[in-house]
C-alpha cells in the first residue's frame, strides 16, 4: 500500500476501533501525518494545531488496530503517559511484527 492509499484508508476508517492495521500501513499513515504537519506548520501554527487535532483520533483508532495486529492490548496507550521513555515504549511496540494465527 502506498503513503496516500494507507493515509485515506486512516480517514475513511476513523472512528474504527476494532480490526487491524499492518505495520505498513500503519506507518506510512504516520509518515503522512508528519509530512502534512511539517507543511501545515510552516505556513501557519495555527493551521498546523488545526490539523493535529483534527488527525488525532484517526490516528488513535489506526494505532488501536496496529496494537490487535501485533497481538498487544489497548492498554499499551498508558505508555505515552511516561515522559520520553514512554514514547520511545510505544513506538517500540507498534514496530512489532503481526502475530500469527495459528488455526488447528
């Protein structure tokens, strides 16, 4: 999937709690989200706070998905409570690969 296709799938499913997200598609969302916030902050602040908040709950339904896909719990989300180390947690585990199922 590529950076515009995964950035549009984040928007169209926004509000998606449940499912999954692969790892790519999971960060190329991300790294579409930091492009447009570099862009949008160099033409005004005001715009760029506009766009991050208008991102963030698609991106904590994206990361709820990415956390089911690597087999971790919603309760991973405390870890950005952590000052630095708990950022650094975080982006450790949403790296994770996806789990595998196994089926009998």
């Amino acid at each position: 999937m590529e950076l515009w296709e995964a950035t549009k799938l984040a928007f169209r499913q926004y509000a998606t709690f449940s499912g999954i997200s692969s790892r790519a598609n999971y960060w190329y969302f991300v790294l579409a989200l930091v492009i447009i916030n570099v862009v949008t902050s160099i033409i005004s602040e005001s715009l760029a706070a506009t766009w991050s908040i208008i991102s963030l709950l698609p991106l904590l339904a994206a990361s709820a998905r990415r956390f089911r896909d690597a087999g971790l719990s919603m309760h991973n989300f405390w870890w950005v409570l952590v000052p630095f180390a708990g950022l650094i947690a975080l982006i450790i585990q949403l790296g994770k690969p996806t789990i595998q199922i196994q089926e009998h």
